[in-house]
C-alpha cells in the first residue's frame, strides 16, 4: 500500500493537513532534544522529510522503513539523508544503538504495537529518549465532531485528486479513527517495555499529540 502512495506522498500529506505536517515534523525535532553528535533513529521514516528535519538539530539521523518504494522515492529527493530498509518488529540495528529514536505516523500501522515499542527500547541505549508523533483524539467536543467529519468524508475525497491510490487514504482515516486516545497510548508505552516517565503533549487541538518517555 505504501509503496502505491509514494510518488505524491508527500505533496499529498501536505495537501490533507493543510500544511500543518511541517510543525509536526518540527515539534518531534523538538521533543527530542537533539544535540550534536547525537544518533537519532526515525522508523518508519518513509521518503525522510521527517529524518532530514530531524538532522537540522546537527545530529547524525538515519531513516528506517520497511517500504521499498518509499525508500526509493526518497532517496532521490534526499540522497544525502541515510535511508534503510528495516521492519519495526526487527530493526537491523544493535542494542543500544542510539540516544534517541522517534516514529511518526507509523506505529498505528505496526502489526504488534507492544513489540515494536519494546523494539524500539531495545536499540536506545539506556536514558535514552522515545518521542511517538502520532494522530490521535481532538479534546474539544465540537472541533472533535468536525474533524471526524472531515476524517471520514473529506479526506478521502481530496486524497482522489492528490494521491496516487487514493483507497489507500480510506485506510487512513479508519485507522486515525480506531487509535487509542492520549492516555490510552500513555498507559500502552509505560506498559509495553523498558520505557518510563512518559507524558504527553496535544498538537493542532490534539488531532496530532507527541508522546514523549525515557529508556530505562
């Protein structure tokens, strides 16, 4: 499905979020709080816009995604932005590998959403940081209603005259819709591995929300 998406990918994430992507990305740069010489593992990276911003903090960022077809797509966009090919479930990487890892609007798409946050603890290196950038449940009640609209009706249409497979956009808003809500993923963080002091903070009203914790 994704390597069906990745032509348009990200002009039609651009186009759906009315520009707002280009916050979130900035937001996780700075939920992480990178410093130079740091090594920072972004899964589920896709084309890398979001590993490129991550490596604006001066430190050494590497992409991880398990779509070829993504990876192909953005290593012609950013050749200079190291790319591979991993699976959530099995990264290619040693333990404790990194100081800090992230995944964007990915870890709705893992097939085992516990193991790949034990994953993920497992090639950070102890005190090191997760940041989960992902969408979740608007707080308001009435924005709420108006953007589950906009989920379920709108999005697919605009997605028809943007992407290159729009049913893959169907999926999306299903899946944005069936996520836990802030705490919900809070709790499943804490529970799921060598993760603690988890929080959280609401983006755009909490249509997106950044989870943040510490490697034990």
């Amino acid at each position: 499905m994704f390597d069906g998406v990745a032509k348009r990918y990200d002009l039609t994430n651009t186009v759906l979020s009315f520009g707002q992507d280009r916050g979130w990305r900035r937001a996780t740069r700075a939920a992480l709080g990178l410093r130079p010489g740091e090594r920072v593992l972004d899964v589920g990276a896709g084309t890398g816009v979001s590993t490129e911003e991550l490596g604006r903090s001066g430190a050494f960022a590497v992409g991880a995604d398990l779509s070829v077809g993504m990876l192909r797509v953005g290593r012609r966009a950013r050749p200079a932005v190291p790319l591979v090919a991993g699976d959530a479930l099995r990264l290619p990487f040693p333990d404790a590998t990194f100081d800090a890892v992230t995944i964007s609007f990915a870890l709705r798409n893992v097939v085992d959403t516990d193991a790949a946050l034990r994953e993920l603890g497992r090639v950070t290196r102890p005190g090191g940081r997760l940041v989960v950038c992902e969408f979740s449940h608007p707080t308001n009640g009435p924005f709420r209603t108006v953007y589950l609209q906009y989920l379920m009706r709108s999005l697919p249409a605009v997605a028809r005259s943007v992407s290159s497979n729009p049913d893959a956009y169907v999926y999306l808003a299903e899946s944005i819709r069936a996520w836990p809500d802030q705490p919900a993923l809070a709790a499943r963080v804490a529970g799921a591995g060598p993760w603690s002091r988890v929080g959280w903070r609401n983006l755009t009203g909490g249509i997106v929300a950044l989870h943040r914790a510490t490697r034990l």
